[in-house]
C-alpha cells in the first residue's frame, strides 16, 4: 500500500520534540542539509519561538497541553516539492491517551491522515528494570519519579500508546501491519554516552516494547534511530556561551545503524519517508 508523506510526531511530555522541531527549522532556514527550504514557511510562530531560545542558549519551554501548533514548511527533497506538516503539541495530550484510555477528534483525525509515524522516546527517563538477579528485593522511592503515567511499567505505557493510536486510526493487528510506518526515534541520545546501536539500546531499555514492534509491524516498515536534537543540556553559563557563539544550527546529530554520527538532522524526515 502505499503510505502518504504526512508525518506525525508522537512523544510523552519532555521527549524533545520542540526543540527537535525548532532545529530542523534552523537546520531549513542554513540551507546546507538534504532537505531545503522551498519558500518561507507561515504560522511559525511556536517553532520560531522556541528557535528564538535556543539562539540565546535557553532550553525550550514545556508545550503548553491546550497547544495545537500545526506548521506548514514547504521543503524540496530528492528534486520533488512537498509541504512539511509539523504538528506541534503539549505532551501531556499523550500521556492522557494512555491514562484515560480515550482519544478525542484530533487524535483521530491524526491517527488516520498521518502514514508515517515518528515515536520520540528519551531513553535516559526510562525506568530501569527491576532485575531480580541482582537484589533481593525492590527499592523504589515514591517521590523518585512523579511523571509516571500510572503505576504500569514505561514499556506498558509504550505498547498501549501505540495501540490506542492504531485502535484510533482503525488498523487492526491480525496481520502484520505495513502502514503507518514507524520510526522509533531515541532523543536526548548525548545522555546515554553509548556505542551501541539505537536497535541494542531499544532492546535493552525496553524490550517488550521492541518485541511488540518487532511482532506487529512488516519488516521494513518499521526502523530505530538515535536523535539528539541539542546536543548537551543547556544548564550551565558554558554550555548556554557555546550555543550563543557557534549557533544552535550546529549542534545536533543522528546515530543510524551502526552508531556513526550524521550532523544533517535534516535526514531523519527522509529516513521516515524512506520506509
Ligand atoms: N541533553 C539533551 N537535552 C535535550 C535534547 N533535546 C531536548 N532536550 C531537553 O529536554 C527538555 C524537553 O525538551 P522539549 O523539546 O521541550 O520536549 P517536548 O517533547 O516538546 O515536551 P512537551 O512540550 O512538554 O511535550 C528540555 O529541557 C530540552 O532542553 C537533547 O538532544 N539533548
Ligand atoms: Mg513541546
């Protein structure tokens, strides 16, 4: 079958996917990646705002949940005019996809006109898993994390995400599914200081997760990357002079296959399309 270019960004609060947004946008705006600017996007006003941050060398602010941005970025690739549709939204919608188990018209309407989905995950907020070989018995400090969606594990709140968005779009998983077509894109991925490769890091820091995917979509249809649309966090008066002074359009990479850095973030739109 074959799946139309609209992309949809999918990720729990915190994921990164504003500032991932904000420097594609730089990234579109520089001209040097694969991907090129058409002509001058409109109602960039979210994006540019948090583009307009890290020019200073300030973090991006939480996406407020009410916050419904949809951007429209007319872009060239491969010789072919097409329009990027950015949608930008507050996180905390996802998490009361998984929470309440419901999903509202938006939603819906995300579900079904978007072929290519990309599931932002930051694997640094994962929970370790409790491994029983190691300890005796659990330790958990209540207080340790209380963006916990429920008490169910983060790989539960992954797999039931991705099906209520199915279950939203109406695709069934008797058989193996072929559209939408997924790119699991681990974020924040300077955190992990890891050689691995994203498809050994999704194995190990949820596996049942990668198991599901592995088990319900056509092979070929799905792919794992690495993003770390920043580059290191922005907390300290060194790291916000270094972003002022060599801009932000130069930080950021991707880990494909066999962890190898690709600087042109650009490329991560046409590892989507690509499937
Ligand atoms: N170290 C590091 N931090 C990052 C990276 N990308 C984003 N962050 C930080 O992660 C936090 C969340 O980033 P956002 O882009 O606002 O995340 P979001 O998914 O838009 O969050 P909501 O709007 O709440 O849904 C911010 O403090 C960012 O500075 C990265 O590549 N590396
Ligand atoms: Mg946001």
């Amino acid at each position: 079958m074959a799946a139309n270019n609209e992309i949809l960004i999918i990720g729990p609060p915190s994921s990164g996917k504003t500032t991932f947004l904000a420097q594609l946008y730089g990234r579109l705006m520089d001209k040097k990646g694969k991907l090129q600017l058409a002509s001058a996007p409109e109602n960039i006003d979210g994006i540019k705002n948090a583009y307009d941050r890290l020019a200073v060398g300030e973090e991006t602010e939480p996406t407020a949940s009410t916050d419904n941005l949809e951007v429209k970025i007319p872009v060239i690739y491969g010789g072919q005019d097409f329009v990027l549709h950015c949608k930008d939204y507050g996180g905390e919608q996802v998490r009361d996809l998984v929470a309440l188990m419901e999903y509202d018209k938006t939603w819906i309407v995300r579900a079904k006109t978007n072929d290519r989905w990309i599931l932002f995950i930051r694997p640094s907020e994962i929970e370790h898993r409790f491994d029983l070989s190691k300890k005796g018995h659990a330790t958990k400090d209540p207080k340790e994390r209380n963006a916990t969606i429920s008490s169910t594990s983060d790989q539960s709140q992954f797999i039931e995400l991705v099906q209520v968005l199915l279950h939203a779009r109406g695709t069934g998983m008797k058989n193996p599914i072929d559209t939408p077509r997924l790119l699991i894109a681990l974020t924040c991925w300077d955190e992990l200081s890891t050689d691995s490769t994203p498809e050994e890091i999704l194995r190990q820091k949820l596996p049942l997760f990668a198991h599901f995917i592995a088990a319900n979509w056509l092979a070929g249809g799905f792919k794992i990357i690495g993003v770390s649309a920043q580059e290191f966090p922005l907390k300290t008066d060194e790291a916000r002079d270094k972003y002022l002074d060599e801009m932000p359009q130069n930080f950021g990479y991707l880990v494909l296959d066999d962890n190898p850095k690709e600087k042109d973030l650009t490329r991560l739109i046409e590892e989507v399309l690509s499937l």
